[in-house]
C-alpha cells in the first residue's frame, strides 16, 4: 500500500462555464457538486474528485509567476490511454504533444485558460531504469502513436475508473528551495535530476509524484491569490505516516496550519498551498 497518493488539484477559473464543459467534454471527467463558483469534477462511478474548479466575482489576473506547469491524470491501463487518445482525435482536441517516457507514455495538451495536462500510462515496473541508487532515470523519446492508437477500436469519453492524479509538475523559481522542502521538509526521494531544468521527487518509488522545472525563467515572481491558475493541490497520507510527518514538521519548527486532527495545511517556496490529508 503507498502511504501517500495525490488527491485533488483546485484550478482558479475566470470562465468556469467554459473551463466545466472543457473538463467533461475534453478531459471526460463528470460533475461530482456544482456551485455558482466552485465546479468539482472527478470520476462518476465513485464520486471521486480530480478536479476543482473555483472563480471570484473579481477577475483572477495572468502573470508568468510560479505555479502549475501540469497535472497529470493516471489511466489504469494502456488501452484506457488508446481508447483517449481515439477520443481526443475524434473531437479534434488540439494536443500539444506526446511522449514515451521510459516508464510511462504520455499525452499533452492545455486547458481553455492555459492550464498544462497531462495524461498518461505507467509502463509496467520491469521497463522502468531504476538505478542502483534508487533513481528512476526517464527519457523523452517519440511516442509509438500507431502502435497506442491500434489498442483498442473504442473510444473512450469519460475517464474510467481507476483514474487517478499520478503527479503535479510546478513552475518554480529557485530549485535549493524546492529540493530542501520536498526533500528534505516533506522527506520525498529525489528520483531524476535534469541538471539545472527540472528535478522529480517521490515517495514509495514511484517515478515521480511531483515535479518541478524552472522553464518559465529563473526567478520568477511567486504566486499569490489573485493569480489565475493553480489554487492548490492535496496529498492523501495513510494515517501512520501522516502522523509521522506532522511530528518531522514540528521537529523541523516549518509553519502549518492545523485544520483537524485529518487534516493540515502549509505552503511551499513557490507560494503554493498544500492540503494535507489523512487518506
């Protein structure tokens, strides 16, 4: 069992109408609860939710700040991946790329607002590079479309069960900050290091729950609650560890905000609130 997996990642919207039709009739997830400003959309068959998103009567404001590069859906399965990659082709969606990965394939695109997405199949754990130190070395080679596409004939238009938020990649602005908080704060495994680009951090193994790159620029501004974008994101924790980290946080004397005894919340180096939750 992995003691921590991601849950939702809350979006802040100008057009929610506009970003709700996206998110269902692009992405195939369903309206979970709809509120004039709040939109969550998650899987139908279980309620679960991926997706939040929230608008203001105030118009939220666009700058190159830190934040959301992309969040990444995790399909259960390669076909499920086929049976997407028909869909989107079917709607004519406009990608903006694709990728074999090493340990997993990938298909990219953005939202109505600019928000990156990426959805994605793990490759089974024997074609993953692990290395002997434990990093899991990943590539970027061009996907075998043909191969993917030739799956399955379905289509598939909503997201099946099984999916999941597989990892979050941030737009960050200086990386001694991030790899001593992820790291060292929230005590994840580095897992790849793309020199001074991008970084990847996981618990359990994994290839990577979060990442970070600094493609936006060095130094960029942080980000603050009248940006567009991302709002926050949650990690779910099994109860033991949960625990565990709130003690290494107090040990390490890092400001958080206690909800209950379920749930905390702190704030990373790029401005981003992240709700601890007991899963």
């Amino acid at each position: 069992m992995s003691t921590m997996t991601l849950g939702r990642v809350s979006l802040r919207v100008n057009d929610l109408v506009k970003q709700k039709n996206f998110y269902q009739e692009v992405i195939g997830l369903h309206i979970i609860e709809e509120t004039s400003q709040k939109v969550e959309l998650g899987i139908k068959e279980t309620s679960e939710v991926l997706v939040s998103l929230v608008t203001s009567s105030k118009e939220y404001q666009f700058e190159k700040t830190t934040g959301l590069y992309h969040l990444a859906l995790l399909l259960p399965s390669r076909v499920a991946l086929s049976g997407f990659l028909r869909h989107l082709i079917e709607i004519k969606a406009p990608l903006i790329g694709a990728a074999d990965h090493g340990y997993s394939e990938a298909i990219y695109l953005e939202d109505l607002e600019g928000n990156g997405i990426e959805i994605y199949a793990d490759k089974p754990l024997d074609k993953w590079d692990i290395q002997t130190d434990g990093k899991i070395k990943g590539v970027t080679l061009e996907l075998d479309a043909e191969d993917l596409f030739s799956l399955t004939d379905q289509s598939i238009e909503k997201m099946p069960i099984g999916t999941k938020m597989g990892h979050v990649h941030l737009s960050v602005a200086d990386f001694k900050a991030n790899e001593q908080f992820y790291g060292e704060t929230l005590n994840f495994q580095l897992t790849d290091d793309l020199g001074g680009h991008a970084r990847f951090f996981s618990v359990d193994g994994y290839h990577h729950h979060i990442g970070v790159n600094n493609w936006q620029g060095i130094g960029i501004k942080k980000r603050e609650d009248h940006h567009l974008g991302l709002d926050y994101y949650q990690m779910m924790w099994e109860k033991e560890s949960f625990e565990q980290l709130k003690a290494h946080l107090k040990q390490q004397e890092v400001a958080f905000f206690e909800v209950n005894d379920q749930e905390f919340h702190l704030v990373d180096p790029n401005g981003i609130l992240i709700q601890m939750h007991v899963n």
